[in-house]
C-alpha cells in the first residue's frame, strides 16, 4: 500500500490553464426601478400642501 501512494504522489497532475478556471456567464441589464416614472414629481404632487 505504501508503494501504491508513493508512486500516485510523485508527480503533479497537469497544469489547468487559467482560461478554465474562470465561469463566465451571459448578464441582461437590471431593469430600471423607477419603469421610466419621475419620481420627485410623484412625490411632490402626493405630499405637496
């Protein structure tokens, strides 16, 4: 057994290349949270006197 894990550790497996390591993902853009309202003009027409 010993003989067995001597000979698996002596080398080291095969370099991973950087590009493989990064994930990589499609994003869409957030959608906007105000939907295109003015919202200072929302505000002040609720709470003007």
């Amino acid at each position: 057994m010993a003989e067995t894990r001597k000979s698996r550790f002596t080398t080291l497996p095969e370099p991973v290349s950087l590009d493989d390591t990064i994930a990589s993902q499609d994003t869409t853009p957030a959608p906007d949270p105000e939907s295109g309202r003015d919202t200072d003009r929302d505000f002040l027409l609720r709470y003007a006197p």
